[in-house]
C-alpha cells in the first residue's frame, strides 16, 4: 500500500482506504472526526451502479469504535433494489474490526413539478457572503483546519445554539470531485460543536451517530448548519440542526450524544 494522500482526506486502492493525518478529530488526536467516514460512506454508497438515476435521500451511520487514522477498508452491499429506491449498506473496518456502519437510501430521481407550497423553506439567515470567516480553533481539532467557517450567529465550540456556514476545502477522496453531497456530509457532522450547551473544557459530548435526512439535494460549496443541543440526566443527549445552502434548507441532522465530564 501506499503513502497516505497529501492533497486529499482518502486515497482508495480497490477496497482499501488510506488516511490522511488531516482526518483527526477533537476528542482523541489518533481518532478521525466524524466528518470524513461518514462522508467517506456517503462517497462508496452514490457510486454503486442503480438501475435509475438515484440520489441520496437518508443517510444513517453508527460510529461502532473510533475510527483511527490509519488504514481502513471498506465492504458495500445493496439490501434492497427497487425501481423507486435502492438501500445500500456500507461498512469500515480497521484491522479487521467494524468501527463504521452505514446505510444510505436513494430514492430515483424525477423532474418533479412540485407546487411553491410544497417547497423547501427558504434561508432565515444571512448568507455566506454576508458573513465574516472565523478560523475557530483547529489545534484542538485537526480536521477543522481543512474547513472555512462563516457564522451567521454564534460561534463554533461556544455554548448556545448557533448557525454557521461550512465549507470544505481538501478533496474527500483522492482524484474525485468533492460534491455538493459530500460537501453536506462533511458540514453535518460539525452539529454537536456548532450547539454545545456544555462547556468543551469540562465536557465530552462525542456524538455515537449521524443521521441525514434530505428533501433536495445541496448545491454549491457553502452549507449552513443552524444547530441547537440539549442534553439529559442520565448521559445522553441530542444535536439536531437543519442544513441549507444559497437557495435554502434542503435538510435535517441529528446526532446521538454521549455527554461526559472530562477527567
């Protein structure tokens, strides 16, 4: 195998993934951030053959283990094939453990003449070009320094709702496009920082899932999350966002939360 790719997050090498340094996350520095396996998930899943153009409407991942920053491999499989909808699971493992497992569904695309009514809302905030960058702190999170941030209230890792406009800058994989889906993938799972309603210095609230949910696709590379948190009693709690871009919401993310003092 290889060297870890330089100017991207994967290199992929038939059903081998190489890593990039770039992928760690916040909690622990040799653990990737959610962000790229799950996008990484999102990536295997659209490029398996459908009998229908299709597009991803639902994307569903449990974080099983950390996932480190290191070699991965990857096994996909299509659960169920339709002429309207195609589910698809996908699965990372490390050394032979799982650590990822993911399902996707498609749902065949149609040029649907859908009435105003019906139609996705539209933004409640400025847009990316009416924000100011904030470069957050990425020497606590590595992966953060591959992104752009512009809020467009609240700041990132402060507590309190906030909504921030995300954009990815490295290529997810090697020598393939960065989409607009992945784009939103990435930006999703940064929920859970956008909203903390603990204080990061004293708190863990790593999220144990991602789930995506998609009424249209995104379009273009800046993708709001407009997050809120809560957290429970008894060690768990929620981060729930809607995600949108230039033209408006597309979509909703929520995260599971393992809410724990630090030690």
């Amino acid at each position: 195998m290889t060297a870890a790719p330089a100017n991207a997050i994967f290199r992929i090498e038939g059903d081998r993934v190489l890593t990039s340094p770039r992928a760690g996350g916040p909690w622990d520095p040799r653990a990737q951030h959610g962000s790229p396996p799950a996008a990484l998930v999102a990536f295997i899943a659209d490029t398996l053959p459908a009998p229908a153009p299709m597009a991803v409407a639902r994307l569903t991942i449990d974080l099983m283990r950390p996932v480190p920053v290191g070699p991965l491999r990857f096994a996909s499989e299509i659960i169920r094939e339709g002429r309207k909808i195609q589910l698809v699971a996908v699965r990372l493992m490390a050394d032979g453990v799982e650590v990822v497992r993911g399902q996707v569904l498609r749902i065949r695309t149609l040029d649907n003449d859908v009435p105003a009514v019906a139609a996705t809302p539209p933004l409640d905030v400025a847009g990316p070009n009416d924000c100011r960058d904030d470069a957050g702190d990425a020497s606590r999170n590595v992966f953060l320094s591959t992104m752009s941030m512009r809020p467009a209230f609240g700041r990132f890792i402060e507590p309190g709702g906030a909504a921030i406009w995300f954009r990815a800058n490295l290529p997810l994989v090697e020598g393939r496009p960065l989409t607009p889906l992945l784009r939103a993938v990435i930006a999703a799972d940064f929920c859970n920082g956008v909203s903390p309603v603990l204080d990061f210095g004293a708190w863990t609230f790593i999220n144990a899932d991602l789930t995506i949910n998609l009424a249209r696709q995104p379009v273009g590379d800046w993708i709001l999350v407009n997050a809120e948190s809560c957290a429970g009693r008894g060690g768990a709690g929620l981060a729930m966002a809607r995600l949108g871009d230039a033209q408006g919401y597309f979509g909703r993310v929520i995260q599971t939360l393992v809410v724990e003092p630090r030690r």
